[in-house]
C-alpha cells in the first residue's frame, strides 16, 4: 500500500455521494441489521434512542452486528497461510494486485475502528501494537532459522 492511506487522504463525502458495495447493501436490508438501521435513524434524527438500545440488548450475541464483523474475520482467516499470500503477490499481475490494493486499502483502519468502538481506543492500541510487534518476532526467528526472509523463493 502507499501513502494513499494516511490522514490526508481521508475526506468529508456527501451522504448521497457515497457508492455502495452490493454485497453491503444486502447485508444492511437483511433483517439482523434492522434494529441497528433504526439506532442509526433515531441517533441521526435526535430521537429517544433508549428502545431501540434495548431491542439490540435482547439480542443473542449471535444476531449482532459484532458477531457477524467477528465471525467473517473468523472465517477469513480459519485457514489463514502466509505462503500462500506470498505465492500469489508474485504471480498476480500489476492490475490484479491494483484491485487487491483498493479492496484492502481501508479495511486496517475500519478493523482498528471496529476494535476501539468495542474495547476503546487504549485497548485497540495495546492490541494492535502488540500484533504488530508479534509479527516482527515470528518473521525475525524464522529469517534466523532460513538464513534469509521468510519468503517463498523460486529455484
């Protein structure tokens, strides 16, 4: 990624501007969303939100908006093979890797976005940093036990 993703890239856009991923607007018409469209309406219109907010706590943790963000990572990742991303970088072509690069470019900021409204911000950090920090453990042992970057490398 490039320094497209930083701070001053990020821009106010109309409401009516915004474009909507099809898959997305399915997901917001499906019935589980309906009581978080309407907390959406009663925050954005200024109205009691105090019945909705209770609708959503009735809920069963697996009709939530926070299971469904969490159990789409859960599955994204179950079998979840650097190697396998490494093999597909170095075959994809330029305009194939483009598109992968526009499909992710936001998601590290929605997911640490996701992590604050639910654990708050120090504790999104704390988690965040320490994965970073795990990552560089895990590449730096094994470029110590390969002799090299732990890349897959042609012969």
């Amino acid at each position: 990624m490039d320094a497209k993703n930083n701070e001053e890239s990020t821009k106010q856009v109309p409401i009516a501007d915004l474009k909507v991923d099809p898959t997305a607007e399915e997901l917001m018409d499906s019935p589980a969303m309906k009581p978080y469209a309407k907390l959406a309406l009663a925050a954005m219109g200024h109205k009691d939100v105090g019945p909705v907010i209770k609708e959503i706590a009735a809920l069963p943790l697996e009709a939530r908006y926070t299971w469904r963000v969490a159990s789409a990572l859960k599955w994204a990742f179950a079998d979840f093979e650097n190697l396998n991303v490494v093999a597909d970088r170095g075959t994809l072509c330029q305009e194939d890797l483009d598109r992968l690069v526009d499909l992710l470019r936001l998601r590290p900021l929605q997911f640490c976005m996701f992590l604050a409204a639910l654990f708050g911000e120090e504790q999104m950090e704390t988690l965040i940093s320490s994965s970073v920090q795990q990552v560089k453990t895990i590449r730096a042992k094994r470029r110590t036990s390969l002799g090299r970057e732990p890349e897959f490398e042609e012969d």
